[in-house]
C-alpha cells in the first residue's frame, strides 16, 4: 500500500516459504497471486503471468474452486493485454467453465435438506414402531390381568386395546409408506444428478472420492448456426427444438453405456468408460456419436418436409485420461477435468456438419472395429493446439469395404 514493492515481495515470499514448510496448497496458490500482483506492478507481464500460473497449479491441488475462477479471469486479462488472444480465450473458456461448475454447487443445499428429513422421517419411523411393541407387550400383561379377575371386563378391555392397537399401527403403516414414497423421491432426484456409482458412494459415505481413469473417451456435439438459428425461432421454440434433440441423446448414451456429463447452451457433453471402466468403451462411444448424427439427419428430413426450420450438428471425440469427481457445495455436480476435455473440444470444432471427427488416438482404439470405416483427414490446424492428425468416421456399410480412405 506503501509503494514498497521489494519489501512486500520480501515479506511475502516469506509468506510463500511459510506456506509450502506446512505443505499448504490454498496459503501457497494466494502467495503466488500476490506476487504476481506485485510483479504486475512492477511491469513485468511475463513475470506476473507465470506466477500467476503457479498459483493456478496450486489453487487446482487445494481444490480452491473459487480462487481458481478468479485466478483464469486474471490470466485471461493480461493475455489479453499481452495481444496473445488464443491464450486470452483458452483461459475466458476455462473461466466459464469453472464459474459454470461453482454455480452448480447449488444442488448440495437441496441433497443436504432431503437427506436430513429423510433421517428425521427414520428416526420418527423407529419411535413409532417402538411404541407399538410397548403397546402390544401392554395388551399381553392386561389380558392376563383381567383373566384372572372378571372376563366381562378383560373382554372389554381387549377390545378398547384392540381398537387402539389398530389404528396405531395403522399410524404405523401410513408413515412407513410416506417415508418409503420421500427417500424415493430423494434417491430419484440424487441418481438423476449424479452417476448411480457415484450417487450410491455419497450415501455409503457422505462423500465421493475423486477418481483417475486413464482411458475415457470424451464425446462433444455443437449445432450449426445456432445463434442465427434463435434470432428466427422464438424462445418456446428454440427450447423446444433443444429438448427434443437432448432427449434423443440422452436416451443414446444411455443405450450405450455413456455417462452424461452436462449441457452448455446447444453444446452436449458426454463421456464413456467412467465412473464404471467397464462400460462405454470408445467402440460404443463412437458408435453412439453416429446414432446422434443418424438421429440428427433424419430430424432435419422431417422438419424439412415440414417447411420449418432446422438443426445440423458437428460431433467431435478424444480418447485420454481425465480426473472426475464433485466440485463445490451449492448446486454440485459431476465433472472432468484434464487436457483431454479440450482436444475433444478441438475435435468438434474442427470436424464438419454431419460428420463424427475423431483424434489419432481415438482412431487407434477403434481402428480395427469391423462395423466401422475411417477417412484419414491427416494434420488439420486445430485452434491452440497446432496440428492434429484427424479421421472422419463412418457406419461401415459392408465389412468388404476398404476401410480406410485418404483424402
């Protein structure tokens, strides 16, 4: 605050020391974003963006949601500065996405409130119960009681019990079956959220572990000319026309053991081989990729038949490892991080309407496929990330037919 720039680097880097000793990634990620403040004032953008990306590295280990949001708005300003535009957007991108997946921690609020009435549903469950056994241990003792005196009065007795017995389990039932119908619903709207796997952990334990998976396959759709597209439908329109498509997605992945991970605008996100490796191989992500455009063509026949408006869609995949798990507190939700995510990204972006673009290293998961065929596109300039080697990817019509073409 003072203007002395070399003793608040002095005392922060002692600040940095301090925090790094106690192994602190969160006290460690807020120091290298004071130096980089620092060094931001000194002038020296390189400087400030590579401490700033030390403090990103470090927020990412805390698991500082919020710190990281913050961290990708910074970086993207000084690149921005800096006239580096395709690292400017790379950085507004994972800033939108973070932001995205910190707004969704909203759903933990809801979970949180189900779960603790469904407990307090239980707890009453059991109370009741109790008290029927007592009751019914009461009738025993009476009968024996009133036996031995005068059976005119036991038999009265009996019944006024009986009666009573009746309707408190009656009671009994009514609330077994309320609490039946409330953890349905919890457990429904929880497995809607979430993986089944992932959903069944947080009931297990409270908690979900984040897991690695070295081989998932990362599916991404995107409509062509959507924006012109929502300037000539109205809204009711336009969602409409969204939902029918997502709805037929959904139930694709679902046929081939897909997980979806969420939508963003007209984008879907999808991705096989987690949180069960064992189901949606890249085979099955593949082939679910073409039952999407298959879907897609035969929507667009019908609506042209029609004289309406119509969708087309570019599909792009990438086999790779990927991080998943549950981000934030409010509104959460399952996610996956890592590079893999973005060259999917760049596989969509760079494929063709109609069309399933894939990478090299999916093409060599799936290239031996006999009811899939492939069009060698070779290295095609993909935005950030240079030239990637990319294959169109087809139905295979007959498995006589040459299955690879060079274009």
């Amino acid at each position: 605050m003072e203007g002395d720039l070399d003793s608040a680097e002095y005392f922060q880097r002692e600040v940095l020391k301090n925090a790094k000793a106690h192994g602190d990634h969160s006290r460690i990620a807020k120091a290298y974003s004071n130096l980089g403040d620092i060094a931001g004032n000194r002038g020296t953008k390189r400087s400030t963006i590579a401490l700033y990306d030390s403090a990103m590295a470090e927020a990412r280990l805390a698991n500082d949601l919020s710190l990281q949001v913050t961290l990708e708005g910074v970086l993207t300003g000084k690149f921005k500065d800096l006239g580096e535009m395709d690292q400017a957007y790379d950085h507004a991108v994972e800033w939108y996405y973070l932001n995205d997946s910190l707004l969704n921690s909203e759903k933990v609020k809801v979970l949180t409130e189900m779960q603790a009435k469904y407990e307090a549903s239980q707890k009453a469950k059991q109370i009741l119960e109790l008290k029927a056994e007592n009751l019914a241990s009461e009738l025993e003792k009476e009968q024996v009681k009133r036996t031995r005196n005068i059976y005119l009065f036991t038999g009265l007795g009996i019944v006024g019990l009986a009666i009573g017995l009746w309707s408190r389990l009656r009671f009994v039932d009514r609330s077994r079956r309320a609490i039946r119908k409330e953890k349905n619903i919890s457990e429904g709207l929880l497995h809607n959220i979430l993986p089944v796997e992932v959903a069944n952990e947080i009931k297990a334990k409270g908690y979900a572990d984040v897991k690695e998976f070295e081989v998932a396959t990362v599916l991404f759709t995107d409509f062509k000319g959507f924006t012109a597209m929502s300037e000539k439908l109205s809204a009711k329109e336009l969602v409409s026309e969204i939902d029918t498509c997502f709805k037929a997605f959904d139930g694709i992945v679902g046929k081939y053991g897909i997980e979806k991970i969420k939508t963003i605008g007209d984008s879907y996100m999808a991705v096989g081989g987690l949180p069960d490796a064992l189901r949606g191989d890249p085979r099955a992500t593949v082939l679910a990729a073409l039952e999407m455009q298959a879907f897609m063509k035969g929507y667009k026949e019908k609506r042209k038949a029609e004289g309406r408006l119509y969708f087309e869609m570019r599909a792009g995949l990438h086999t790779g490892p990927v991080i998943a798990g549950i981000v934030g507190v409010k509104k959460y939700a399952y996610d996956i991080w890592s590079d893999t995510v973005n060259v999917a990204s760049r596989m969509e972006s760079s494929g063709a309407v109609g069309m399933v673009n894939i990478s090299a290293c999916t093409y060599e998961m799936v290239k031996d496929a006999p009811d899939l065929r492939f069009i060698a596109r070779g290295a095609v300039e993909a935005k950030g990330k240079g030239p990637m080697a990319m294959y169109f990817v087809e139905q295979s019509e007959a498995m006589k037919e040459p299955r690879l073409h060079e274009v």
